[in-house]
C-alpha cells in the first residue's frame, strides 16, 4: 500500500506501521532495503503544510548539521511535488513520557541519569547556536539501548547574532513555556530552554507538572506560570529542590545557563563527572573502510565514492552510507544487501549521482592467472557475436524519427510489443548470483529482447497476483483474537492480573463509560475521545474540540512459555499528562 501512495520511496524502502502521527505529519518505520537498517520516515504533506513549511525546512537545516550522541539522526531529504520525506533514526524504545506513564514516577537516580543525556543535548545546541524552544517528554526517545534521543526541531531558532541574541516570537507548548514567553517581552532561547529543563526534571521525579490547567477557572494556568508557584512533594530531597528552584525561576536573569547545570551538585552526585557535552561522534565523519563498501557495491573507486558522499545531499547514497557507518559502530558492518535491491536501482542511483560508469578496459592475463574467470561472454565488448550484434544493429539504423524511437523501445528490457524488437547494445547487467552459478558463461547465446512464453506468462501471473493482494484487503491480525507481542521492551504495555481477554475488554469498556469518554471499539482495540464540551450532547459532538484521543489494545504477551493478558497503550492527539491521568485512572486493574 505504501509503495502505491509513495513512489519517491519504491524500491528503496519498505514501509511498515505506523508508529507516530503530528498535526501535519505521520511517522512510519520503515526498512532501508540496500542495509537492511530499521528508520522512521517522516511525511508530510505539502498541501497540509502550508505556512509551517518554513518550519519543517529549519528543522531539515538544524539536524544535517548537528550530529550528537543524544540528537537523533537524519539520513535523508526527499523533496517531492506534493510529499517532504525525512529519513531519520529510528528509536524503538518509545517516548520519554510513555516510560514515565509506565513507572509513574522515576527514582532519583535513574531521573539523574536521564536528566544528564538530556542536559547534554541541549547544552551541545547552545554551544552550536541553537536554542530549542520546545523540550518536553514527547520530544525525547528512547533507543534500543536506553539512551535518550531529542528530536522535533522545528521550533528551532539560530539567532544570527548568536544565543545570546533576543528573541520574539512565543512558540512551544503551553505547560513547558517560560514567563517571559507569556509576558510578549523579548526572551533568550537558551534561558527559556533552562525553564523547560526544569519542567521536565520535575516530570521526570514527580510523575506530573508542576504547572497544569487542572483547576476550571480560565487562564489559571498562565497565571501560575507567570508567579512561578508550584508544589514541592515531600519525597523530593533538599538537593532536588535546590535545581528544581533555580530552573523554575520566574525571572530569567538569575536562572542558571546550562553549561552551570553541568556541574551542579546534583546532576553531579553519584557519578562524580559532570556532564560532557561535546559529540563523541565526527561531524560528517570520513571512514574508509564503509566507503569502500559502498563504492564496491556501486563500482566506483574510493576517490569517486567520496567526491560523491562529500557534497553532504543527504540523498540516498548518503543515507547507505550513515547507516553502514552506524552499523560498524555497532560491530555489525558487512556487505550490503544485494538480493533485495534490484540492478535497476542501481543504475537508477548512479544516474541520479552523476557518475560516469567505469570504463572497462580488457586485462591482460598474468602468469599462472585461471583465465576460465576472465572468459569472454556473448555480454562482453571481446566476444564476436557481441561485435556482430552491433554491426547488424548499425547497419540497419536510419536517421527517421521512427528509428530513433524503435532504438528507444528496444533497450526496455522484458516483453516487446513490436515483433521485429531487437536487442540494445548495451551490455545487460548480470547479478552476482547468476555470475557464478554457471562458469562456462561462454556457451551461451546472445538473448534477444523478447521475452520467453513461460517467463511472460510468469511475470503476468505475479502481478495479477499482486493485483488481488491489493484489491482485496486483508483482515488486521487481532480482529476476533487479541495480537501476541513477542517484544522485549514493552515501553507502553501494562500487564494485567488477568487470564481473560475478553473480560479486560469488557472491563475497559465499562471504566471508559463510566468516565464519560466516547468509545469505539474493533476487535480487541478500543479508541477513546475526550471533548473540551460535554460528549453527552450528542449533536454537537462534531463541533466540539478533541482534547485528547487515545487508543487502548487488548493482547497476549509471551512470558516463560505462556501467555499473558495486557494492556497496550497509545496517545494519538492532545494533552499527555491529561492522558497520563486518564490512563492511572482505567488501568487500575492492571498490576506490575
């Protein structure tokens, strides 16, 4: 379906689920086909953009020259008529603030060690230039290896006269936003991201904002960010409050920078380092024994690969590049994945790259040298009936436009429409697999550009067959049984102390109701909307505003040899810690 809606991405990436959705943009994960590496793809449309394209191209701009240990990662920009593409790292252990909705609220400890890859992150974009103007738990990923990773940088600002430069416009999200930001006055961006640190830090010890708009009475919460007042729990120890009081400080001059953050006591305690805030990664990085993986796989020499990688497009030859660079961090480098990419590719690649092919001179052969590997094949420029081919192709050519277009035709490869086709005299590329599995290539004859019966009518069997895949839709897994999660890190699955799907279904349904949140349910997924009006009135439901919609999955998980009922999680729109209360609420039959 995907390759159907995306052609820009057919043949270089496989599309899978859905695993995000903005107010203009989806994320799908996806699988680069040439590494076989998992990314998330970032899409918008252009047509929904409209004035916020600026934004999406500062946050392009912003990640191709950042590269940080704990900033994700962009691969690749496609920039189509109606589609922008991102091409970025993908993090499979969720957001931020799905860990903190699991765990309610995080042990000292483990909220420092959190805090200080955050803290690095932002204190590395303040020493580049940029402030972030919008920090928040759904804003920060968690990867395999539980490392944290920012991401959204459209809010992004890099002041031309540097971060100590004033800002104007108010932008981010309400319950992080700093006093100044309501006030309208001029801010700097770095201060007021010290403000949104502080918030989080709060998220992460306390399980909840200090500041939210749980009160009824209108404009309370700005009110409560501007006098700077909050509550301070009474588990939170002397230090905690100590950094908490400097971020949350009302009046910007005297809160602390974040390269002070970097040794306070408390993000200090405990490891005895402060934070480094430095990448330990090289920006745009030089690696050749990558490079020449990649200028193997597309028969260039190391000079060519690199005068190609070193223009930075962040194309898809970037992309292959980056990843295999990744995957050689993580030990796992090897060859590129041939079978999965089709020759046409190839040759699609390196015309859009610019490069001249490789001229191709015979060689000599050596002493002792197995000249069976160097034999001349009816492919080969050496072998007389590739010679006699394109004298009888010269022969017959005329200056007419109809055998200019005849030429044209006959270097498609596959099933010719005109009978009399006849074969291109450009050398067929021959993957390496078939390369080798016969060694006398030299008995066999030239191929004609006509296509078999039996291969005909086998490519036409394939796609019909692909043509009903499509047409006829297929019925999602979990429609009369609950899915099976084989997953290790269930970032966003609460277990149950049950053994019955069905009847967590139904006691969801039934705390749902009794909240007064409109539900629908499919199978085993239940999803929820919560309306700013009153959802009991019926017609007015769609005119009513959607403060939040969630979605709630009945499954089975896989623990020592049985199954398990849980409870899997999703927050598709609207406020997070409102979410956060109404999952605490519903999910009171669950136990750890």
């Amino acid at each position: 379906m995907g390759r159907l809606k995306y052609p820009e991405l057919r043949s270089m990436y496989k599309l899978e689920r859905k695993i995000g959705e903005g107010g203009f943009a989806k994320v799908r994960l996806a699988t680069h086909l040439l590494t076989g590496e998992r990314v998330a793809i970032k899409i918008m449309e252009k047509a929904v953009l409209g004035k916020d394209l600026s934004r999406v191209l500062s946050e392009v701009e912003a990640l191709k020259s950042l590269t940080h240990q704990h900033i994700t990662q962009v691969y690749e920009v496609i920039n189509s008529e109606d589609y922008i593409f991102i091409i970025m790292e993908y993090c499979s252990g969720g957001e931020l603030f799905d860990y903190i909705v699991n765990n309610k609220r995080l042990s000292e400890a483990e909220a420092r060690s959190f805090f200080r890859q955050i803290l690095s992150a932002v204190a590395f974009l303040h020493t580049n230039g940029y402030a972030h103007r919008d920090l928040k738990p759904e804003n920060i990923l968690l990867d395999n290896d539980h490392n944290l990773k920012l991401i959204d940088f459209g809010l992004c600002a890099k002041p031309v006269g540097g971060i100590t430069t004033c800002l104007d416009t108010a932008c981010g999200s309400l319950n992080y936003a700093a006093p100044e930001l309501l006030l309208g006055v001029k801010y700097l961006g770095s201060k007021a991201d010290v403000w949104s640190l502080g918030v989080l830090l709060y998220a992460l010890l306390c399980g909840a904002l200090p500041f939210d708009d749980s009160g009824t009475v209108p404009g309370e919460l700005q009110k409560k960010i501007i006098m700077g007042s909050y509550n301070e729990p009474e588990y939170l120890s002397a230090l905690s409050r100590q950094i908490l009081g400097a971020m949350l400080q009302k009046d910007p001059r005297y809160r602390p920078t974040t390269v002070d953050l970097l040794n306070h006591k408390w993000v200090t305690m405990e490891c005895f380092d402060p934070v480094t805030y430095a990448s330990i990664y090289k920006h745009h990085e030089k690696d050749d024994q990558v490079l020449k993986v990649l200028a193997d796989y597309y028969d260039l020499s190391l000079e060519e690969a690199w005068i190609r990688l070193s223009s930075w497009a962040y194309d898809y030859f970037t992309a292959s590049y980056l990843l295999l660079l990744n995957k050689k961090r993580r030990g796992q480098l090897g060859s590129l994945n041939c079978v999965r990419t089709p020759i046409r590719l190839r040759a699609r690649l390196r015309m859009a790259h610019s490069l001249p092919p490789r001229a191709q001179t015979p060689r000599v052969l050596r002493a002792g040298e197995n000249d069976i590997e160097n034999c001349s094949t009816p492919l080969s420029p050496s072998h007389h009936s590739y010679s006699q081919m394109v004298e009888n192709l010269q022969d017959s050519q005329t200056n007419t436009d109809d055998d200019v277009l005849r030429l044209k035709n006959s270097r498609k490869r596959g099933h010719d429409a005109d009978s009399d086709g006849f074969a291109s005299p450009v050398p067929t590329p021959v993957s390496k697999r078939r390369r080798t599995s016969n060694i006398n290539s030299e008995n066999r004859t030239p191929t004609s550009g006509t296509s078999s019966p039996g291969k005909f009518l086998h490519s036409v069997e394939r796609k019909f067959s692909r043509m009903k895949n499509i047409l006829t839709p297929r019925r999602k897994a979990g429609a009369d049984s609950p899915a099976v999660l084989h997953v290790k890190d269930m970032h966003d699955v609460s277990v149950t102390s049950s053994d019955d799907p069905k009847q967590v279904l139904d006691d969801l349904t039934s705390a749902l109701s009794s909240c007064s949140i409109l539900c629908k349910s499919r199978g085993f997924t239940i999803r929820g909307k919560v309306f700013v009006d009153d959802a009991s009135k019926v017609a007015e439901k769609k005119k009513a505003n959607c403060k939040l919609m969630f979605e709630l999955q009945v499954c089975l998980i896989k623990r020592g040899g049985q199954n398990v009922v849980g409870i899997k999680r999703k927050r598709l729109k609207g406020d997070t810690f409102y979410y956060k209360k109404i999952c605490e609420q519903i999910l009171q039959l669950t136990v750890k």
